[in-house]
C-alpha cells in the first residue's frame, strides 16, 4: 500500500511538472527538477518569484533521517523541538520517517519544512524536494564528519577486503553514501568491485547492517561509523565483538536543510534559532560531543560527496530516485519480515 500511494504521487507529480517546459522562464535549472530553479547557481533552489507561494505554516514539522529507529531521535531531539517552538512562537512537531524516500517526498509535498538528511540523499532532497542545506552538528571551529567502515566480526577469518569476495555484504540502501555509493566508488580500487565480486543486499539501515553483522546474517557491511560508535555507547552492541577492515577519510554528517519556499522572515528565525542553540549535554552524548548546528553549504561542503556520486556513476535525478527508492522500501520490507519471524 506505501508503494501504490508512492507510485501515484510519482505519477501525479510528473503530470503537474510537464507544462513546465513549455512556460520556462528559469535562465539556469542545473540538476534540480522543473518546479525549481538556480538562477544563482549556487546548486539549491531559489525562493519562489511569486510571493503568493511562500509558506508561513502555523506548524514546523521537523524530522531527522532514519539511520536508526525514529523514536530514539524523536527523544533525543526534543530538547531542541522545544527550543525552536519557544524560539518561533510556533507550534513544532517530529515526524517520524522510516526511510530516506519518504522523508524526501514529505518535503518535496510540502508535509515538511525542516529535517535532517543523511549525508548521500543530500543531493536527491535539494534536487528533488527543493530542500536548502544550512547546517551540519559540529563544534566551535569545524563540523562533524564521519568515516565509512567496512565491519566484520572481531571473531571471522577475513582479515582483509579482497576476502570478502562471494560473501554476505550488506549495503544499506541505494540512495545512502556510507552505506552504498562510496563503497562503489571506494572498494573496486582495492580490489572488491560490489555486485560483482559480491552480491549487495540491502539492509535498509545502518543499524540493521551492523546489527545483522552481529548476529551473523551478514559477513560484513559497510556503514557510518558515527552510527556505529552511537550504538556501541548505548550497549546495543560491543564495539569489541567487530573488526574494522576498511576506514575511508571523513564525509559531512547528515545535513539540515529547509524547504526552499519557507516564508523569508520565518526562514531567517528559523535560521537564528537553529545557530544560537546549544545542545544540552544529553543531545553532546548522542552525538559525539557536538554542541551546535555549523553552518554549511550545499555547493562547497557537499562537493566531496558530489564526486563520489560521480565516481560511482550516480545521477541524483527523479528516475535514480524512482529506483533507489524501490530497492530502499523491498529491503524494508524483508528486514521487517525476517524481524516478525525472529
């Protein structure tokens, strides 16, 4: 039924963007879908030209990518929902999103105007859903990164990449960078060429990868490692029962980016909100100490992820997004089957 009502509103929204063509007064698109347009080139959408279609909702929905359970973000963000309510003067909800293609398409609908996106469907969500990246956690003087980690057990014979040919590896989904795309881009180099040397399943998350690496329905994954050091801190698994084969350099961590049609007063303080917080020490422990929203932006700190996509030969453009998306809710689904069966 989530597929059905994904694939009609697929369709429905290609039926509304067709004219658009035809009645172009955009001077430059760049990547992004017809109803936007760049005309500064800074690769983001421009706020509309029509004041009309500005949004000023009574309520801000905010969420934040479903790398892990949404629940355990709805309560590790409330300190900060509750600041930009108060912040606002408005009414602010989470609304939880069990995947990457949904959290898109709830921008893209307008269902949301603020949230966090993992680091690779950054570039399917400003594209797509016209979302504006504006910040990364961080510190005083630099933003949070992470690696990507390709995991074994502590206790498995592979000891280095290339023994992984023919085995059980686990990508988390299409769209996700760490979790597939600079594997990819990464690996082949090495000597591991993905869907060649192996076959990749898909997880759907990262957490169910290195869970599953665990449990030993996988022989190893590649994931993000600040994920993984959140989970080893909340006892959800032991840091020591795995091996790490394979450490990349450091990628931006997920991005907040906010609907580009936002009412510009609201936007801006919005925006001020979102810089001036501190997070309290519950929200410090939760994300490896970051104390704050660092600015950034789409076209300079996404550049490093943009060449991976590149690399690996990825489009960020509705028919890439059509079939991730497929692959994203099928291993959805089979985590959550094999999770009934357990």
């Amino acid at each position: 039924m989530h597929r059905l009502r994904f694939l009609l509103s697929s369709a429905l929204f290609a039926l509304a963007c067709a004219p658009t063509f035809a009645q172009d007064a955009c001077k430059n698109r760049g990547d992004l879908d017809p109803q936007y347009c760049d005309e500064n080139k800074d690769l983001v959408a421009d706020p509309p030209k029509d004041v009309k279609k500005f949004k000023n909702p009574a309520t801000i929905v905010f969420t934040y990518t479903p790398v892990e359970d949404p629940a355990v973000y709805e309560k590790v963000f409330k300190p900060f929902t509750d600041h930009l309510a108060q912040c606002t003067g408005k009414r602010v909800v989470f609304y939880q999103v069990q995947s990457n293609a949904a959290e898109i398409e709830a921008m893209r609908s307008g269902r949301l105007h603020v949230g966090g996106f993992s680091t690779g469907p950054t570039a399917f969500a400003v594209n797509l859903a016209g979302a504006v990246p504006f910040a990364v956690k961080g510190y005083a003087d630099h933003f949070q990164g992470y690696q990507l980690w390709l995991i074994v057990k502590k206790d498995s014979p592979f000891q280095k990449i290339t023994d992984l040919k023919g085995k059980r590896v686990a990508h988390t989904s299409a769209s996700s960078n760490s979790g597939n795309l600079a594997p990819r881009a990464l690996f082949p180099p090495l000597g591991l060429v993905p869907d060649q040397d192996y076959k990749v399943l898909y997880s759907g998350k990262h957490d169910q990868s290195i869970l599953g690496v665990n449990t030993g329905d996988y022989d190893a994954a590649p994931i993000a490692s600040d994920v993984f050091e959140r989970m080893a801190r909340r006892g959800t698994v032991k840091e020591g029962d795995f091996r790490v084969l394979y450490k990349s350099q450091t990628f931006p961590t997920s991005s907040f980016a906010y609907a580009h049609d936002l009412e510009p007063a609201l936007r801006d303080k919005m925006l001020k909100c979102f810089y001036d917080y501190r997070f309290p020490p519950e929200m410090q422990s939760a994300f490896e100490g970051a104390d704050r929203f660092f600015p950034v932006t789409f076209q300079k700190d996404w550049e490093v992820v943009r060449k991976v996509d590149e690399s690996a030969g990825e489009k960020k453009d509705r028919g890439a997004f059509e079939k991730e998306s497929a692959k994203e809710e099928a291993a959805r689904k089979k985590a959550a089957e094999a999770k009934a069966k357990k």
